[in-house]
C-alpha cells in the first residue's frame, strides 16, 4: 500500500544522504553495513577528506540520487522505518521541513550498525528529501504526510 501510494502522489526530485567517518572508524566496514542498511548502491557516491579541529582526517561521504531513482529508494526507506517513526513524523513535520520545502531526516549510524533504522541526534546520517511538486510550498507540508 505505501508504495503506491508514493509512486502515485508523491514524486521526489532528489535525495541527498550524507555522513562522516572519522579516522579511528572502520570506513570500509561501516560505509558496507550502511549500504546494505538503507538499500544504497556503492556507484552513486562520493568522498571529501576534511581535517578536523585536532588535524584527524574525517570522510564525508555523500550519496546523491535523483529522478525515479530517488524515488524507488524512498519507497524501500519508507517501508524500513517503524510505524511509530512514521506517527511521530506525521505529527511533527513542520519541525523537518525547510523554507524551500526540502524534508530533513537524522538518522543514527550506530543503530544502523545493530541492523535497524532509528532517528537520532548523535552520530547522525543526514537525509535530505527534494520534492517534485508544482502545488507550492503551502502544500508541502501535506505532501509529506501522504508519505507517512
């Protein structure tokens, strides 16, 4: 039912997934276990190396898809996270939204490295969610509830 529902109303223009790895983390390892987590494939990113505040090396990892692409990731990532996640989201959706319209999700790369999906502020994978619609950013809000 959810995916119908995506596919019919709701269309994403882009999605943006972005994360670091700090020198003392496994990079391989755990850039593997996100992938696998929230369906990414290993050809749609890209790496930074930035220097942190002590001259650590930190990766920043982006995935970047677009276009019907997008859209079948948001399928699978919509039907991994829990229904209360989903209610919780439903009902505080202003507080994720932007002036532009663009959806904003923080995820908790540790929870995904115990194999489930969970919200978080620590230790986070950004999510950012570009919507294709011409109704306007009144109805954006609304938009994203259809998700849910």
């Amino acid at each position: 039912m959810l995916s119908s529902r995506l596919t019919s109303n709701i269309r994403i223009s882009s999605v943006e997934i972005s994360f670091h790895f700090h020198s003392t983390e496994n990079q391989e390892r755990g850039l593997d276990q996100i992938m696998q987590q929230l369906g990414l494939d290993k050809h749609v990113f890209s790496t930074t190396k930035l220097e942190g505040h002590f001259g650590n090396i930190i990766t920043r990892i982006i995935f970047h898809l677009t276009g019907e692409k997008a859209n079948i990731w948001l399928i699978g990532f919509l039907k991994k996270i829990r229904r209360i996640d989903r209610i919780t989201l439903f009902n505080n959706i202003h507080d994720h939204i932007d002036e532009h319209g663009k959806l904003y999700l923080r995820l908790s790369k540790q929870s995904l490295f115990r194999k489930f999906i969970e919200f978080g502020d620590l230790d986070i994978i950004r999510i950012k969610i570009k919507p294709k619609t011409k109704e306007g950013i009144a109805f954006i809000p609304k938009y994203y509830r259809e998700m849910f």
